[in-house]
C-alpha cells in the first residue's frame, strides 16, 4: 500500500489554538478543559492548594489551557455530581477554583458533598456563588 503524503501548513496560517485576526487556518483548537468547561458551572474558590485536594482524593492532574493561559484541572465524580477542580497557572488568585454540573440544582448540597469528601469544612471556602448570584468573599467561618 503507497503511503500518502499530507502537505504542510499554509505558510500563512496561524496556530491553531491561538487567536486568528483573518482566521486563515480553517482549524481553531480548543484544549479538552476548554470543551469540557462550557458544561460546568464555577461555584466556590478553595483555600488549599489543588496538589493537595487532588492529593486527597487521589486524583490526576491534566494540563490544558484557556484565553487566561495553562490551567490544570481534575474532574471527577461524588454521590452522582459531577465535579472539576482547577488552578490557572500564574493567577493572582491562588485559589482552587470548584465547579459543578450545570445540571446541579442544589449547589450547596454539592458543595457540602465535596467538602465532606475532602475532610474540610466550609472554613476552607475563600469564596463561593455563581455567575447569576455573583460571588461572595468567604472570610467569615458562618457564612
């Protein structure tokens, strides 16, 4: 069997997973967390560090990317909900980032799951809400 020779890029084209002004590259890359992502919805920022929550839960680690930049991301399962932890590389918020399912009605159920299963308590939370409820600071332990 003759093997086929794919040619090379345009010499105009741009990378595909970066911004194209014309878009002359007919493909434009997205990384598997940015995909992933769009059917999440980010809940609360964790005080710890993912090392250590992944470390716990003895989960991987996977390195993608988005328009901020790497972002390294675990995305698991607990008590049917569907979870993702994540850290953008160089934030200048070090916390962890916790999403959840869009399909999750009860967040704070979802949040209390995952705390249990982490072993913390919501002193751990450096923030929490979403996008619709906007997002509080979580500096006192009662709230």
């Amino acid at each position: 069997m003759a093997e086929i020779e794919v040619p090379g890029p345009e010499p105009d084209w741009e990378t595909a997973p970066s911004y194209q002004g014309r878009k002359r590259n007919p493909a434009f890359q997205e990384s598997m967390w940015e995909f992933a992502a769009s059917s999440f919805q980010l809940v609360a920022g964790l005080k710890p560090p993912l090392e250590a929550l992944a470390r716990r839960l003895r989960l991987r680690l996977e390195r993608g990317w988005e328009d901020l930049g790497y972002v390294d991301v675990a995305m698991f399962r607990i008590a049917r909900v569907d979870f993702a932890l994540s850290r953008i590389e160089g934030a200048v918020v070090p916390d962890t980032f916790v999403w959840v399912s869009r399909s999750v009605d009860d967040v704070d159920g979802a949040l209390d799951i995952l705390l249990n299963a982490l072993g913390l308590d919501r002193d751990a939370l450096a923030f929490r809400g979403t996008r619709e409820t906007g997002f509080e600071v979580c500096d006192d332990p009662a709230s």
